[in-house]
C-alpha cells in the first residue's frame, strides 16, 4: 500500500516537471484534445456508444499535431488519447484514406449530355427506320438541326438496347409493315344481320376502304339473293370506274353470294379478288372490326322496326361515323378528312339518330 502511494506521489513529480518543460502552445493543444475526449466521454455515458466520423477525424487532427510537436513518436500518442488505443486511431486513419480514394467525384470532363428530346428523336429514327445506320442517322439529325457524333448515337442506341441496323433490319419484317403499302388500294366486303322487333332478319352488304376506313353501305335487304348482290356490286363499280374508290384488290369470304356474276362485275375492273381462308374471319379483320363498332355504338341501342328504318338508320350513321368520327386506327382522323374547321367559336353538341350518338363542333364565329 505505501509502495502504490509512493508511485503515483513520483508520476504526479514526473507530470508536473514534463508540463513546466513544455511550451505554451504544446499546452494548450494537450488540454484541447483532454477537453475534446472528456466531452466523448459524458456523451457515451449519457447515449449509445457511437464515435461519429467527424470526432474521429477531430481526435487524429489534435493527437498528431501534439506528436509531431513533442516528438514523442507512438508511445507519447498511447499516453495522451487515453479513451482510444493508437490502434483504433491507426484504424480510423485508414478507414479515412480509403474513402478519400474510393469517393466519386464529379468531373466535368468529357462531352456533355444530350438533351431527353434529342435522345427521344434517336430513338424515334432508328424504330421507324430498321435500315438507316449511325451515318444515315447521323445526316438526317443534321438536316434537323443537331449537330452530333455518330459514336453518341451508337451509344444511344446501345443504352436503350436497340440493335445495329443489320439485326434491326431483319426484325422488322411484319405483315403489318408489308400490307402498309397497299392498304388505299385495298377494298374489303362483307355481310352481317340485324334482326328486327318482329324477329326478321334483314341482311346489310358494306364495303370499307382498308387505307383510309370509309364504309360504303350496299343495301339491306331480307332476302340476298346472288341477283341483289351483283346489282349492288355493279353500283360500288360505277363508284371504281369514276376514280372515287381506287382500288385495285377485293377481299372477301368464301360466301356462294360472291360468285358468279359479282366477281365477274370487278374482275372486268382489273381488279384483283382475294379470298380468305375458310372460317378464318381475322382475316377480314377491318370489316369484322366495324360490324363490331355499328353494333356496340348504334344498332345494340336501338329497337329496328323494319327494312326502312333500318336504312335510315345506317344512313345517318354511317354519315357520322365517314365525316365526324375520329379513328384511331388512322390517327385519330376522319375517314374523310375534315377541312377548315374553325378553333375558336363555342362548342355545340348535335344528337345523332335522336341523341342515340353525340358530335361535337365548333360553331363558326
């Protein structure tokens, strides 16, 4: 017991004669590292145990500048951090010059960014075009106004995960894409059925314009005899023979009405008949798509009395659905297109077949 109290009498004698020696700066970064730990310390005492980076950072700055002032080397640092040991603040060193090295900066250096629209436009060409190359692009954005590197737009190309024009190219190939250039030439018939309050089925014969979707009512009539049908095709022949509906082919089922002296009246056209497939009827798709629209949109809201308001009743509709209908199969157009339509000017509603169908307009100022 008197050995202990004489040792730390003599490390108390060693202490002061050590802290007389030093300078006065030495001082007092040794008692603002001693403040900094002790404020650590009631922290911890008080919340969880966590040292945070910024104090980390803050111990190494004081306990390095007191080393290199005292020269006192590793062992003078193990004496004054007295919460840490020199291996936990080797360690926090090392954890401090590996995020240095491992942080991303942000250089500008390079070329810049495109713009979100110019990518968009890259984009847009290249799916339109399957064959046009990074120098056939590259010249087409020039005649636009943009100025760019055929390497950015193979860049482009490569991030949105579209191919070279070569494997584009052999993708590309649809049914859609092939008939494209022959939908204003194409022509498509067919017939469907209406049944009346007295349960009479009256048949409807229509033809519709693939390329631009204006329907052509025949006639209606309960009894389609090949007779009817040929004197309703020899009228839809006038119509091609005065350059009205030019068209070149005709598509049509396999149905016996069509034989004969129908398809003898457009061959005598120059006009092509194709056939479709036997119970196939997708491949019609553009008549059946209509039957489809007059029914939902017209005849399943009304009750048709007989043969002539039936008549009236595809007139009216059928008048609306060429002259004021938007499509979306031909962009949101007008079989018939629409001409000098007014912007400004109130917005009238006019009821069609007494409010069964609603169309909008302008009313001319």
């Amino acid at each position: 017991m008197i050995f202990l109290l004489l040792a730390a009498v003599w490390s108390m004698v060693l202490d002061g004669v050590t802290f007389v020696s030093r300078a006065e700066r030495d001082k007092d970064i040794e008692i603002l590292l001693l403040r900094y730990q002790l404020r650590i310390l009631q922290r911890i005492q008080r919340r969880a145990p966590h040292i945070s980076r910024w104090e980390k950072l803050t111990l190494l700055i004081l306990a390095g500048k007191l080393t290199t002032m005292t020269n006192a080397g590793r062992m003078r640092l193990s004496e004054l951090v007295f919460l840490f040991k020199p291996d936990t603040l080797l360690k926090w060193h090392r954890e401090l010059v590996r995020r240095k090295w491992t942080f991303r900066k942000r250089l500008a250096c390079g070329r810049p960014s495109i713009s979100a629209e110019l990518e968009a436009l890259i984009l847009r060409l290249a799916r339109e075009n399957p064959a046009w190359g990074y120098g056939k692009l590259q010249g087409e954005l020039l005649k636009l106004g943009y100025t760019i590197g055929q390497s950015t737009i193979r860049d482009v190309l490569k991030r949105r995960r579209v191919p070279p024009a070569p494997l584009r190219s052999r993708r590309s190939s649809s049914w859609r894409t092939f008939l494209g250039h022959y939908h204003d030439q194409m022509l498509a018939c067919d017939f469907f059925t209406v049944e009346t309050a007295w349960l009479k089925t009256i048949y409807i014969l229509f033809f519709i314009e693939l390329g631009s979707r204006r329907i052509h009512v025949a006639g209606c009539t309960a009894k389609p005899t090949g007779a009817w049908v040929a004197q309703q095709a020899r009228h839809m022949s006038w119509k091609i023979q005065d350059g009205t509906v030019p068209v070149r082919f005709l598509i049509h089922d396999r149905d016996t009405k069509f034989l004969g002296a129908f398809a003898t009246l457009f061959t005598s056209e120059g006009m092509k008949i194709v056939r479709t497939p036997v119970r196939a009827p997708n491949a019609n798709a553009y008549a059946e798509r209509w039957i489809r629209s007059i029914r939902e949109e017209c005849l399943d809201k009304v009750v048709i009395l007989n043969e002539r308001h039936l008549h009236r009743v595809l007139t009216a509709y059928v008048d609306y659905y060429n002259t004021a209908r938007p499509h979306q199969g031909i962009a949101q157009r007008c079989p018939v297109p629409l001409e000098n339509v007014p912007r400004d000017g109130s917005i009238e509603r006019r009821d069609i077949l007494g409010g069964v169908i609603h169309d909008y307009q302008r009313r001319a100022a």
